[in-house]
C-alpha cells in the first residue's frame, strides 16, 4: 500500500470541525474524534515506551512486538475513521489472540499475584502502566460509539491486560514490583 501526503496545514478544521475518512464533516469535540485522539495517544506512548525499551535488556527483544502494536492501533483507527457497517474490520479476532497469546507467554515466568500492583518500579515497567490506563480510557471511549467493529473493543481489552503483564516482565518478572500497601498513610509518618 502506498500512502502520499501532499499537505500538512490544510486549515480544514480551523472552524472547529474535522472530516472522517469517508469525507463526512463532524465536531471536533464528536465522540467519535475522542476516541480517535485517544487511540493516537495510546500509539504515541507507546513510541515513548519503545524508546525505553530498546535501553533495557528485559525488554528489548520485545519492542518489535510493540511496533507491531502501534500498527494494529493505526488500524484500528482506520476502522473509527471509517464508520461504515458493511465494511470489513481492519482487525480481526487474530490481533486479539495473538495479545492473548504474548501476554500468557510473558505471564508464565512471572511471579504469582499476591497484591495489587502500584505502577512504577522501572523505566520501561512505569510507562507500561501508562500505556495500560490510556489503553483502558481509549476502550471507555470506543463503547460509547455506534457501529464499532466488537474486535476493536476485544482489542484494546486486551491491551491494557498486555501491558499490565508487559509492566511486570520489566520489574524482574514481577520481582520488584511496587506493591500496595493498604493504610500506609497512617502506619507511618512521612
């Protein structure tokens, strides 16, 4: 597929209003625009993540993995950009399985669950749990839209678990998780 960009400033949405992939005019403040800029944010964290990645000996072989991610995301926002019910998703339940697939495969060298789970701990395992809850805002604003592939949902359900797990393959294979701590502001001072 071959994609030309003639222009960048095009002064189309001056007026406060954008255009979808087919041409419809909406706001840009639609619900369907919400949710198109939170899945471009989600892909650029994710940018930001790969960055650290690529630093990190844990989890360096895992940044193309993260780069193929950011490729289904610009699928899927093919899919919002294009509200069309007859036609066929960008993303199919093989996208979902294949999220479910890695983070089982992650999940197995892991140290059980004992706890929730603080985001933190290292660089990479940080911006993963930032990666999780935009993943899980950008799922909160793809549900309240009409004609929406069901894989674009299972989807980005399933991402915010991969990176859950991503996050605790950074810290040692959960090892040096931040842990929370119930009551803490009380049990000591700070």
């Amino acid at each position: 597929m071959s994609i030309r960009i003639d222009r960048i400033v095009t002064r189309g949405g001056d007026g406060g209003q954008t255009s979808l992939g087919d041409g419809t005019r909406v706001s840009k403040s639609s619900d369907r625009i919400e949710a198109m800029g939170t899945v471009d944010e989600l892909n650029a964290q994710l940018g930001v993540l790969c960055c650290y990645m690529a630093q990190d000996t844990r989890t360096a072989g895992l940044e193309e993995e993260v780069r193929q991610i950011q490729s289904c995301l610009f699928d899927l926002g093919a899919d919002l950009c294009l509200p069309d019910p007859d036609r066929a998703p960008s993303l199919t339940a093989e996208a979902s399985l294949w999220l479910e697939d890695r983070l089982e495969d992650m999940r197995q060298s892991q140290q059980e669950l004992r706890s929730f789970v603080l985001p933190g701990g290292s660089l990479v395992a940080a911006h993963a749990h930032l990666a999780r809850t935009v993943a899980r805002r950008a799922e909160r604003r793809v549900a309240v839209l009409e004609q929406v592939p069901a894989e674009t949902l299972r989807f980005l359900n399933r991402l915010s678990d991969y990176f859950f797990v991503l996050a605790r393959h950074a810290n040692n294979h959960g090892e040096t998780d931040i842990l929370w701590s119930p009551g803490r502001w009380h049990q000591k001072k700070i």
